[in-house]
C-alpha cells in the first residue's frame, strides 16, 4: 500500500536470541489479538497532568475532611474525659488549709537559711495538718 517503496533494516546483537513484543507473539502463536477498549485511550502529557493534579486535589481534600472530623472526635473525647476526672476526683472546695503552720514553716527556713534541719518540727506538723485536712474532704465526699 502506498505510492512509496519502504524498507527496514534490523541489526541483531545476539543472533540466537530473538526478543519479541506480546502482540507480535500473540500473531505468531495464533492468540487472538488484545483488542483496544474503550479504557486504554491515547492522552497528551498535558491531559494526563492534568489528570493526576485532579485525583491529588480530591485526595487532599478528603485528608482534610477527614483531619478535621478526627479533630472534632478528639474535642469530643477530650471533653468527655475532662467531665468523667472532674466527677471523680475532688474539686478544691475550700480555702488554703493550715496558713498558720505554712507560714512558721516559710519563717523557719528564711531564719535557718543554712541549718534547714532545725525546721523539721515546724514541717512535720504542717504535713500533719494537710494531711487530716485531705482525709476530712475525703470523708465529706464520701457522705
């Protein structure tokens, strides 16, 4: 066909090896041929950039989506964590607990500065007290 005379010239490296495509294998062997379907569609470098910029954007756009509901979730959980430890643990209901001994104590240290050691008395009722106290709010609560 074709006003034109042709011709190929093909140079073999190997000359016991001979490497074919799958179509021209499929033709020898008698297989039918792959037929072209409506998917496999020739496309420009600029359709197919196009193309991937699209499948990126959506792509970004349900991470987003999906970043911002987990971020609700997680507001969500955090409030509900927030509410469930505030119901179980006490609630500081009541003003600063033994003042008087805190102040001995912060008294003692500032006139022993290098002899804290002659504090301990001072220090140990103080850790007393705040102790009694915590264990009176304790059996408050539990009324």
């Amino acid at each position: 066909m074709g006003g034109s005379q042709s011709t190929h010239s093909v140079v073999v490296d190997n000359p016991n090896s001979i490497m074919l495509t799958q179509d021209a294998y499929r033709r020898i062997t008698g297989m039918p041929e792959k037929q072209k379907t409506d998917k496999e569609v020739t496309m420009t470098n600029e359709q197919i950039d196009a193309m991937r910029k699209q499948i990126e954007n959506e792509y970004r756009q349900r991470f987003t989506n999906q970043s911002d509901e987990s971020r609700k979730i997680s507001a969500q959980e955090f409030s509900r964590a927030v509410q469930e430890v505030e119901s179980k643990f006490l609630k500081q209901s009541s003003g600063p607990v033994c003042e008087d001994l805190l102040q001995s104590v912060y008294q003692c240290y500032q006139n022993n500065k290098s002899e804290p050691l002659r504090c301990s008395q001072q220090v140990r009722a103080f850790t007393d007290a705040v102790e009694k106290a915590r264990q009176n709010a304790v059996m408050t609560k539990k009324s």
